[in-house]
C-alpha cells in the first residue's frame, strides 16, 4: 500500500478529543461540579447565575471535589423535594437574536397529524387536513388525520421542506395519492408570520371496477380552522379572547386575534372543477377530538338522509365555535388552493382577495417551484452527495426531519418525595422521532437531531436547544420525554407520562453544541453568543447530572431507574441510558457502573471545557472541567475499571449471572400462567458483563483510546467480526454470538438493542473510525478502510429499504426495516452519512 501523509491532528468531528502523540496536548480545559443546592430554589430563581455570592458557593463546592482529583465526594443524591423549571427565556433570547418571532412563527409545527399548521404560540389558531374515501366505507371508520401505522398508508413523508417557508408531501394511500404543499409570504401581509397558501392535490389509480384507464372517485379531503384560545378554558394568559365565525362562498372562515394574527381570513382560492363542498362547525375543545367530531357529523346526515349523503348538514348552531370545518369531494387530477390572510382590519383590508390571488393559481406554482429549486441549491451547498439516488433519499430524510419539528404546550409531571404534580405550563419547540409513533420530544434524540439540523439551519438549531434548556429546573434537570399537550398525551400509555427527577438521559445534546463551541472559537460571533446564553445552563445541568448519576468509586458512574426487584425481566431495563434493554448486570446494584455513562460524562466534561473557554468563563472554570476531562480520558483508568484484558474488550461492571432464562410459573391463587427469570447456572457475582456491543464501543466513539493503543486495535478487531457486530448491513448492536442476541425481555417485549442495526450509533463510530484514520497512528490505514466500508454497508441499506418501502425506519434487521416508521429523527443521519 502506497504511504500517504497524515494529519497530525484528529479530524473535527461531533465527539471525543483530538489525539497528538503521546498525548491530548490539545485538551487544556475542564469542569464544574456541584451546581445550587437543591433546598434554595426561590434564591436560584431569582437571582441570576452570575451573581456573587451563587458563583462563589458554586467555585467553592468545586474546588473542595477537585482537591487532588477526588471525586468521591459526587456520590448520588436523591430529589425528595419537586424543584420547579426556571424559566429564563432562552428560546425568545435566541429568536430576538435571529431577527425576531415572524419568519418562523408560522409552520407545519402539529408533529401528530399528517398534515397540520400551528404558530409558534401557547393558544393558537391551528389548521389541519383529514381525508377519507367515500367508495370505501371502512375509511370512514378509520379516517386519516392523526398520523398513524395502523394506517398501513404504502408510504408519507415530506419530499422537500426547508423548515422555514416551505413543503411539499406525497401521501399514498391505497389508490389514493395525496400531495400536501405550503408556502408562507410576509409580502404585503401585516399580521404576525404573514400570509400562508397550501394546495391539497389529488389523485388515484384508475378503478378495475370501472374499466381501464377510468377514473375512480372523488376523494374526501377535508380541512379545518380552530382557534385552541376559543377551545380551550380561559386562563390570565389566553385574554383578550378570540373570535371565530364560518364563511361563505369562497371565504371558509374568518376570526380575529388580537395580540398576533389580528384580523384574519381562510379563502378557498381555487376549487378545481367538479369540487362539493359543505361545512360545520362546533365548539370542540381539543384538537385531537377533531375526527371524532366529524365522523359523527357526517354519519347523522347520512342516517337522516337515508343513506344518501356522505356530506356535512351544512348547519352551524353553535354562537361561539372553536371550529369550522370543511369537506371537499375532489375528482381526482383536481386540486385546492387554500390562503390564509391576516393582518386584517375590522372591516377587512379590502385586498384580501389580491393577496389570496398571489398565492393561489399559477402564481402559487411558480412559488413553489422556485422554492424547490432554492432547497436543491441549499442542499447541493451544504451536502456534497455524489450518487444521485442517495442524494436524493438524504433530501427527503432532511426534509422529514424539518417538517417534524413541533411546538408543544403543557404540563411535565413529576413524581418526587411520594407524590406527583405537574410543573407549571411550559412550551417546547423540538424535532419529533416519527410523526406516526413517536410524535414528541426525546432529549437523547435531540442531541442526534441537531447534528442534522445545525448543518441546514444553525438559527432553528439554536432555538430548539434554547427552548430544552428552557425546560430545565432549578435542580438542572431535563425530562427525558416532554409530553406537552393534549395531542400529545393521546399517543402515550399513562405508565409512561410521570417522570423521576433522578433519572438522566445521555449528554448527547452536547455534540452539536461542542461544534458549536469550535465555530466559536474560530471567531463566529453569533456562535459565541448563543453559547454565552446558554452557558450557565449548561454548568448547572453538567453538575446536576455528576451529582446525581456517580458511582461507588472515582471515575465510575451508575444510570438510575434500574428495577432491582422485577423477576419478570430477562435483564432489567436500563431505560435512561437510551439503549433500553441492551444487556447489563443481571442484579442491578448501586455497585454497578456503566461504561457508556462514563465516556458520555467524559465527553460531557472535555465540551463544557471548550465552552467555557468559548465563553471567556473564568479560568478556572475552565480549568475545573479541563481536571475531570483529563480524569475520565485517561485510557488505563478507563481500564481499570472496564476492560476485559482476556477478550480485549470494554464492558459494564455489576452483580451478574451469566446463565439466566425466562421459565413459565403457574401462581397457586389465581391459575394464572407467566414467564419469571430464573438464574440457570452460577449464582451472581460481581464481574464485568462479558456482552460485547454498542456498549463496548463506547470508548471508541467518544475516541478515548490512544491511536496506537492495544486496546483500540482489539476493539476494532472484533468490531470487524462477521461473527459479532459487523454485517453487510452496519453494525449490529449486540454480538450475535451472544445469549441475549434477539432474545424476548419478557414474554411480552420483544428484542430491541438486542442485534438490531440502529443508525445513531452506527454514526458515532463511522465518525470516530474517521477520526483514527486521519490521526497519524498504527491502526490509521486500518479505520480508513472500516469507515469505507461501514458506510458504504450502511448507505446500501437505508437508500435501498426506503426505495423498496418509501420508509426511513427505526432499526434494521439483515437490511430489512424494522420498528416504527416514518422514523426521520436520527435515521436522518443518513444526511450526513451520505454527505462527502
């Protein structure tokens, strides 16, 4: 092989250290500890984090833990009083610093539904489409509008979405095709986030029924306004009330808000030929209840026509509605034009209908395909994507990712010292995971998401880290779920909806703010003050989570939430650390520690180094993160508590039992048959956990292994293992050579990191094999050819299940789609995989 010359340098990549030989020369800055006592949250929120006498509390919790790097001290507490988010307004600090609310206060923000509009504002005036197919009555009976598996739709998804201005969505459903597009305009509009047009087109397969080449149906589409500040109860905050009125002819409805849209009105700019229409209206609460409500209205015209009609009544008894709501029966090959003006006086502006016509008709085509075209050009900018199949499946996984993105309003609740209670009402602007299943906000999610986003937008990036750091309480934690809303809550089990204020999530939320702290560093302004606002958040939340997720021993840390008594669980889930039923000690123990945690906390510890120095914090802030950096990069204390030097390999600590196996049992009261876990050989035993996996990888993907380590080089032997994690289609998350290798975690829960290929993580270490490659060391040529063929595995299979399927999905098994889907949050990573 021909000798190349070799960066001296690590490559620039999310996570870990750069490497010079013989050591990080280049890691000079470190950590904080502590962060507010716990039993002074009233002083925390009234006072800023800067102030004196709080900082100098802080420095001096931090300097008595860092004395001669004994981090003893950092043992877990626990919560048992409920500490409060702190509301410091990051998110409106941001939007002021990008210019101001209007240009994206308007967006395709209802992450539920297939096709939904909302501003970025507690109460809003909401828009939405439904659709069913009058020729098959069990549509009706299932009618689409909350995006939704069950569904079984052969594909949805956003083909192009700049997450600003505009979209356009193909839905296939059956014989039934749907295109969903929006365009806003500040042109000429005075209300707050400017004028919005939609086209709602339609076409289906020609009906064998019918004979060739006919035409089936026409389709049901129906679409609505309702105003959440008439629908909901009135609270301080929702005054002055709002006003909603149904329309006629071509105006659908109309309504005035005072504080944001003004005046305003919902025109049907363009029919189509062939278009019924009829309408109703209702005063409906939520905007989840929507199909119900129309479903029901429709089925009593049908009852009391005798089965003749398939339309709206047409009558609106209500004096106040919330809703309005219109049905349309498009022939197919016809499409809507739909605009929404504001800005309006009492009387109109009497240009209405002009500023309708500017978004509508051809004038609408022509906005669209500019903004498509604009979208190509910005991508073709920001990715350099060579094949052209993958160029063009990473446009539609960005655009998924950014036409996902919601705004939620509710309530976190919180169960801490033996009760429950909700915070106070809060709004979160984030990336979803998948509209049909996981439509709300996931924080070790988001950190993945905005590696994608930043890379497209660093203004809506900014904003929606701003907006989860605005979630955080005065102890400095962040729920792992945010589930805001009553659209929300509908798609979560209620066992799911209480959180613990103990329980962490990874600190994956700091790779897209390290890059951030680079750009910084190289002079970005903007950079530099999004991180200055951000900064004494994250201080106070990296200290949360040292205090709260330590070990029994300096440099060991411990995931909470474990369940040490279940019998019903093969392993007990270890659901805070993301990897959910990945295998750990089989006995958990507050002995345990979690080598993922530890190379995450590392991470955590190296980028709020950099930050600090970004920021000009005191030095010896930086210097405090730069001591734990150091600690927790240091490969053979690493090794000393982690490494298998016999298998060449890293691994958890814990009580563990090799040999153990769900048998059934027959409870002698009830009869009832279960599956119990049962120890089947050695009793458990404190030992590492001899499962090789992402787990394993850990320290390779944060890149806290020396470039000529053992280590490094056993580690990425067995990761190349056919046997183990390495396949034609990416690496598998657990070796298949292991006893849990897609092994059911009770009878009822099937395998989940337990083999499956899961995109997020497959990026870390094509990432970190680019590192080693490009760092001169003896393992550099080796990588070089990995990361080539890891990404090429990976490429095949994403492109070519979303071509065989129209699906990005959750995880793959032997290349095929697996879980839920659409799922277009980290799966998006394709972007960047894809991206040269």
């Amino acid at each position: 092989m021909a000798t190349r010359k070799r960066k001296k340098k690590g490559t620039a990549g999310v996570v870990g250290h750069n490497h010079n030989s013989p050591h990080s020369k280049n890691s000079k800055k470190k950590y904080e500890r502590g962060g507010p006592g716990k039993d002074d949250d009233d002083a925390l929120k009234s006072s800023s984090f800067f102030h004196p006498i709080l900082l100098f509390a802080i420095m001096v919790f931090v300097l008595v833990g860092l004395a001669g790097f004994s981090f003893s001290s950092l043992l877990p507490t626990s919560t048992t009083t409920i500490s409060k988010p702190l509301g410091l307004g990051l998110f409106d600090k941001a939007v002021a610093r990008s210019g101001g609310e209007n240009h994206l206060f308007w967006g395709t923000y209802r992450s539920t539904t297939y096709f939904g509009l909302r501003a970025r504002t507690e109460r809003s005036l909401v828009f939405g489409m439904m659709w069913w197919d009058p020729s098959r009555p069990q549509t009706f009976q299932n009618m689409r509008h909350q995006a939704s598996q069950d569904h079984g739709l052969e594909g949805y998804g956003w083909e192009r979405h700049d997450g600003e201005t505009y979209g356009e969505q193909v839905i296939r459903d059956g014989d039934v095709t749907l295109t969903t597009s929006f365009a806003k305009s500040e042109e000429g509009a005075r209300g707050k986030g400017g004028d919005l047009a939609v086209r709602i087109g339609v076409e289906r397969k020609p009906d064998a029924n019918q004979g060739v080449g006919k035409p089936g149906g026409k389709v049901a589409v129906l679409f609505y306004a309702l105003d959440e500040r008439i629908a909901l109860p009135p609270t301080p905050a929702s005054s002055p009330r709002a006003t909603l009125r149904v329309g006629s002819g071509n105006v659908l409805a109309t309504g005035d808000r005072e504080e944001d849209f003004g005046g305003w009105s919902l025109r049907l700019a363009r029919a189509g030929v062939g278009v019924d229409r009829s309408a109703s209206c209702g005063l409906v609460r939520h905007a989840h209840n929507l199909t119900s409500f129309a479903q029901k209205e429709i089925y009593e015209n049908y009852l009391s026509t005798g089965g003749v009609s398939t339309e709206f009544a047409g009558l609106c008894g209500e004096p106040e509605p919330s809703l309005a709501i219109h049905q349309f029966l498009v022939p197919p090959g016809e499409h809507l034009d739909l605009v929404f003006v504001s800005g309006l006086g009492p009387g109109g502006d009497g240009h209405e209908e002009l500023r309708a016509s500017t978004l509508s008709g051809p004038a609408l085509t022509a906005l669209l395909a500019e903004r498509r075209e604009a979208f190509d050009s910005r991508f073709a900018e920001r990715f350099q994507i060579g094949d052209p199949s993958a160029a063009e499946v990473s446009k539609r996984a960005l655009s998924n990712l950014l036409g996902s993105i919601g705004h939620f309003t509710g309530n976190v609740r919180v169960r801490a010292g033996g009760k429950v209670v909700e915070y106070p009402t809060t709004s979160l602007f984030t990336c979803v995971p998948s509209r049909s299943f996981f439509p709300r906000g996931f924080l070790w999610d988001e950190g993945f998401h905005q590696l994608v986003v930043r890379r497209w937008s660093k203004r809506i990036s900014r904003q929606i880290t701003s907006s989860w750091f605005d979630m955080m309480n005065a102890d400095g934690w962040i729920p792992r779920e945010a589930i805001l809303g009553h659209e929300a809550l509908d798609r979560v089990p209620p066992e799911f909806v209480t959180q613990d204020p103990t329980h962490a999530n990874p600190l994956s939320m700091l790779m897209p703010l390290r890059m951030a702290a680079r750009g910084a560093s190289l002079g970005d302004e903007e950079e530099r003050d999004f991180l200055s606002s951000v900064y004494p958040s994250l201080r106070v939340w990296f200290g949360w989570f040292l205090s709260t997720q330590g070990g029994d021993r300096e440099g060991a840390y411990r995931w909470r939430g474990r369940d040490s008594s279940t019998t019903r669980e093969l392993n007990p889930k270890t659901l805070t650390s993301g990897l959910d039923d990945y295998p750990r000690a089989t006995h958990p123990t507050e002995g345990e520690r979690h080598l993922d945690l530890r190379c995450w906390v590392a991470l955590g510890a190296r980028t709020m180094a950099e930050i600090a120095e970004a920021v000009g914090a005191p030095e010896q802030e930086a210097r405090d993160f730069d001591s734990l950096a150091r600690l927790l990069e240091d490969e053979q204390g690493l090794r000393s508590l982690h490494y298998d030097e016999e298998a060449g390999s890293f691994h958890d600590y814990g009580l563990h039992a090799e040999q153990v196996a769900l048998r059934s049992t027959t409870d002698e009261r009830t009869g009832v048959v279960s599956k119990v876990r049962v120890v089947t050989g050695a009793a458990p035993e404190n030992q590492l956990v001899r499962e090789f996996g992402y787990v394993s990888l850990f320290p390779l993907m944060m890149r806290l292994l020396h470039p000529d380590s053992e280590a490094l080089g056993a580690t990425l032997r067995k990761l190349k293992d056919d046997q183990q994690l390495w396949s034609p289609f990416g690496l598998r998350s657990l070796s298949s050579r292991s006893r849990y290798f897609g092994a059911r975690n009770t009878e009822h829960d099937p395998p989940y990191w337990r083999g499956a290929v899961w995109v997020n993580l497959n990026y870390l270490v094509l990432d970190a094999l680019g590192h080693y490659a490009e760092t001169e060391g003896k393992h550099a040529g080796e990588c070089a050819e990995m990361r080539a063929e890891l990404r090429q595995n990976l490429l095949k299979t994403l492109v070519g299940e979303y071509n065989r399927t129209g699906y990005l999905w959750e995880q793959y098994v032997d290349g095929v789609g697996k879980g839920s889907h659409p799922f277009t949050g980290w799966t998006a990573l394709l972007v960047l995989i894809a991206s040269e």
